[in-house]
C-alpha cells in the first residue's frame, strides 16, 4: 500500500518484537470493514445489535480491570524529567522503550497484527496529520475507523517520505500491573501496551490530537487543545465561532450539540457542532485564529445521555456506533445505561456480562464510564464546516469550571495575556458524593492538565507566544454554570439556557453591549442577558454576576500558592503581572 520506507520499517519492526502470525493492512474499505465486524462477532469480541433499530451498531465489553484512562500510568518520555514538568510522569526515552519492548515481545504471537493508516483532520488540509497505528484488537480497527479518516488516502498523502506518528498497541495480557500509555514527543511516537479500553488504545485521541500534538503545535506554532468549536448562526444568517474548554463533568458535550430556548430558534438562531472535544488552532492570514475538529467521530460517555440532557447525541448513537461496557437489552438485542430512560430492562446483560434485572438490581447495569464510538456525520446539528480543509474563525474563547461560588456567572478577560491567566487558574470544586469533601479545588488548566504533553509552564508561554502572533485575536471569556444556594441548588438553569450567556459573549465580540469593570475583568449588565421566556428574576442573575472582592481577594492567594508550590518555576511574568493586578484590584 506504500512505498514510504520509514512506514515500512516502522511496520517491519513491530512486527519482529510482537511477533503476529500475519499482518493486514486497514485500506478503509467498506468491504474489509464489514469481514472485520463479522470476525469480531465470531469470535465474541463484539456483539451485533438490532439492525432493523441500530443498523451498523455493536456492542463491546472490556476487561473489568480495564474500563478508562489510567493517567497514574500515562508517560512523557523526554530525555530531561524537568522538561515533562510537575504535571507529567517521567521516564526517560530510554527506560519507556526498553519498558514497553520487553512488555510486548512476542505478545502477538497467534493474533492478527493490523496496520491503521488514518489521517487526524482532513486529509490534505493544512491542519492534518497522518499516524500509523499498530494493533492485534480488531475493537480498535473499527473505532479508529469511526474516530479518525482511515485508509489508503492517508498513505497517498504521507507520500513516499513524510513523517508521521508511530503508534504502537498490544492487547498483550490485560495486566493492570504491567500497563503503560507511553508518550515520546521528540521522535512523534506512542506505545500502549496491556489495555484494551479506547481512551487508552484508540491512539489517535488524546495520545496523538492532544499530547503529542500540544508538543508539535508549540514546535511548529500552533496549538492542540482540549476543546469543543460551536457555531452560532444568527438569525440575519451571520455565524461566528466559539471553542470551549471545561474540565469533566462541566457540560463541555452539552454546550457543543445546544439547542437553544424556543425564543431564540424561533428568532432563528442555531447552533452547529464542530466538534465536542479537541480543537487544532492555527493563525489564519487574516490573522485571526482558525480551528479545525482533527477527530471523525464522537468518543461519548453514555450514562446520563438521553433525548431531554443531550438529544442531538443520542441521536448520533443511532447507527454506525460502537457501544463499549453499556446494558445489553436481550428482550429487543439493543443496549440500554442509566439515564437513558426510566424503563430498565428485565431480561439484560449488564457491562460485566452477567445476567441483569433493571426492575430489582441494586447495582448498575452499565459501568459510570461506558461509552459510545459515534460518527460525527449523524450529530443532527453538525456544522457544515466540520470537513473544511481552511477550518472556522474564532470570535471567543471559553474558559469555564464548577464553582459554587465567588466564581460568576460570566466574566471577560482585559485583553490576550489576562485571558491565558483566565485560562491558567481553571478549577473546579469536588462534590461530597464524589469525595467525602466538598469545596475541594481541583486545577486543571486550560482543561489540559492530563494531556500536555510537556512542562505546563512551558504551555502558558507558548500561550503567550501564540497572542503575538495573531493581529485580531478572539477574546477570551470565563463561565460557571455552577454557582449555588446553600442548600445545594443550582442558581442558573444551564444546559441549552446557556444560549443566553452566549449571545452576550458573542454580542461582546462585535461590540454591541456594555460590560461593567471589575476586579477580574468584564461583567455583564444583568439587563443584556436576554431572560425572555425564562421563570427567572433579574434579582437571581445579579447575584451571581456579583464579583466579591474579599472572596477573590482569597482566591488570589490560593492561585499564589498553586502557582509557587505546584507548577513552581517557569510561569512566564505575565501571568504573575495578571496576579498582581488581581491582588491589587482586589485591595482597593
């Protein structure tokens, strides 16, 4: 399929340490596709679902030791420990292969070992990427084809010479003890080994479009971030871009398929999908910033996905999808995971595959991280541009965290730097049922804190760096969906009422309203956040548009000490300007 040496090799020596009795190249035909999904049904690795209700739809269990990422054994492998940086697991090039060599050796023997030619964004954009994954797991074949572009093309544009991303995976023996997710930016390789489950396996995610990225992005002046894109078309036809990152558990997945409130879709605003995860951004000759999706498909945790929290999701789960450790419905052979609906099966199969009653199990069916592997083309509000080769414009940037207080409803940073400072103190706050404490700050800057893939002070400069670049950057906005009463409940509605944030921080991009000066940057006026068709009081929005001094005055201390005691060294000065100021604004 190529006459690219360096694919070749790459190939010719993987397969001398795993030793597989054959090898098959993926040319992303429909054909080989199709005797792939009937081998995996044949041997039990994937079940065929109802085809008449889930045409193309399968359902995979893992391991039970072996159901989501496991960053305390996800690598940066750099030649120096202080490059990876306080946020990173080290080990050195040299211990990271000798470890996963001698894991892997000989581990194929009696599998198949499959070469995946994919493509991260569309081929031939000047955004994209080509990796070459190696894999014994037909499950990771047939995800990569959903997540990635897969096939012959990819080869024909990495031509005879160009360089790619090796990825290396072996199912080996599921050994939780012996699992390793290991990343080697400078020479664009990725070794998995003992895992099956897709976070870790599916190398083309946030391995490949995010770590290995961020670090070729800031060698080649870009950046890859853990980010939604949205589109919001106005009602004259205009539409302007957003990218977003939260932290999990923040409705980053939510805010990328909105729909908005009647008011507004019968004003004739919508929103389109980009995508709902990660964003390549380059700066456009306009200078602007321009950002593509680099994924195909959707990698979406299924509890708590239904047609009321997320129906354009759901709707992308109706064909083409793999469902990975969800309920198996026997009476209709379709799958089934709590939140779905209040109808749990009697006859199911949970994620374990044991026998399951929905109606009398105390226990749940489908595991809290299950999942599905959708096709981004069946999302009903899928951009147009999602397959553009130029990408889409940014107007705004998106910070946003859970904070059930002091944080406000939405606030806009000054100007480029104070907005990565914005972005540089993300947090969210633990919840007592997830960790016996509540009010626990959790950092996780940018959203990135798992997946840069060096020093994270380094990051912040490269966000810097970026901002001198572009002649017409977005701005960049914070947001908390999150702030509460005592009692617990939430003050804001959230979920597609969310619209009326945006409008604002879109309407603040065209300069079309006012915003009020504060200690931390630029807070709406209560009276331009469009509450029409919304049971909600002007008295409640001002309250959480509040900026409390004496409450940021604290916070200002605790990023003080994050800063000093966790990243410890090369934060670059603007940061610690923006921190000055903060403290200072806070003081008077």
């Amino acid at each position: 399929m190529t006459n690219n040496q360096k694919v070749l090799q790459f190939v010719e020596e993987s397969a001398a340490l795993a030793t597989p009795d054959k090898i098959v190249w993926i040319d992303g035909s429909q054909e080989q596709i199709e005797a792939l999904r009937a081998e995996a049904v044949s041997t039990g690795e994937m079940i065929k679902l109802n085809q008449e209700l889930l045409p193309d739809c399968y359902l995979h269990r893992t391991a039970v030791n072996d159901v989501a990422r496991v960053e305390a054994r996800t690598v940066i492998c750099l030649p120096k420990e202080e490059d990876a940086g306080p946020t990173n697991i080290w080990k050195s090039p040299e211990e990271g292969y000798e470890m996963c060599k001698n894991i892997a050796r000989g581990k194929m023997k009696g599998r198949t070992m499959y070469v995946i030619p994919y493509s991260m964004g569309v081929v031939g954009s000047a955004f994209s990427k080509i990796g070459i994954e190696v894999t014994d797991s037909i499950y990771v074949v047939l995800n990569m084809v959903i997540m990635t572009r897969v096939g012959k093309e990819c080869l024909d544009a990495l031509g005879e010479n160009g360089d790619f991303v090796k990825g290396f995976h072996a199912k080996c023996d599921i050994d939780e003890e012996n699992r390793w997710i290991m990343h080697f930016p400078q020479d664009n390789a990725i070794w998995s080994v003992n895992s099956g489950y897709g976070g870790n396996v599916l190398l083309g995610k946030k391995c490949f479009a995010l770590r290995i990225a961020s670090y070729l992005g800031r060698q080649e002046g870009w950046m890859a971030e853990h980010m939604l894109i949205l589109g919001v078309k106005r009602p004259n036809g205009e539409k302007q871009y957003v990218a977003a990152a939260f932290p999990s558990a923040c409705g980053k997945t939510n805010l990328a398929m909105l729909i908005p409130p009647k008011h507004f879709r019968d004003a004739g605003y919508e929103v389109e999908c980009v995508g709902d995860d990660i964003a390549w951004i380059r700066v456009g000759e306009d200078g602007r910033l321009w950002a593509v999706n680099p994924e195909n498909g959707f990698f979406g945790v299924a509890p708590g996905t239904n047609q009321k929290s997320n129906p354009n999701a759901l709707a992308a789960t109706r064909q083409g999808t793999i469902f990975t450790n969800v309920v198996h419905n026997l009476d209709n052979n379709t799958v089934w995971w709590e939140g779905l609906d209040k109808n749990p099966p009697e006859h199911a199969v949970d994620w374990k595959g044991n026998p399951w009653n929905g109606k009398t199990s105390d226990v749940k069916g489908a595991h809290p991280n299950s999942r599905f592997t959708a096709p981004a083309k069946n999302c009903p509000c899928i951009s147009p541009e999602f397959n553009s080769k130029t990408g889409v414009p940014l107007s705004a940037i998106i910070f946003g965290g859970r904070r059930a207080s002091t944080t406000p409803l939405c606030y806009q940073s000054r100007d480029w730097n104070h907005g990565v400072f914005v972005g540089s103190i993300m947090s969210s706050e633990t919840t007592a049922a997830a960790t016996g404490a509540v009010g626990v700050l959790r950092h996780d800057p940018m959203a990135m804190k798992p997946f840069i893939g060096y020093h994270v002070g380094d990051y912040f400069r490269h966000w810097i760096d970026m901002g001198k670049k572009v002649t017409n950057p977005p701005k960049i906005f914070n947001v908390n969906w999150f702030r509460q009463y005592e009692k617990g409940e939430f003050l804001w509605p959230g979920f597609g009422d969310n619209m009326r944030v945006l409008k604002w921080i879109l309407d603040r991009c065209e300069d079309k309203v006012d915003a009020k000066e504060t200690a931390i940057g630029y807070v709406p006026y209560a009276k331009d956040i469009d509450l029409t068709g919304l049971d909600y009081s002007v008295e409640t929005l001002e309250s959480i548009l509040e900026v409390d001094k004496a409450k940021w005055a604290k916070e200002a201390e605790e990023i003080e000490g994050y800063y000093k005691n966790t990243i410890k060294d090369r934060i670059p000065k603007e940061l610690w300007d923006s921190l000055e100021t903060l403290k200072k604004n806070c003081a008077e």
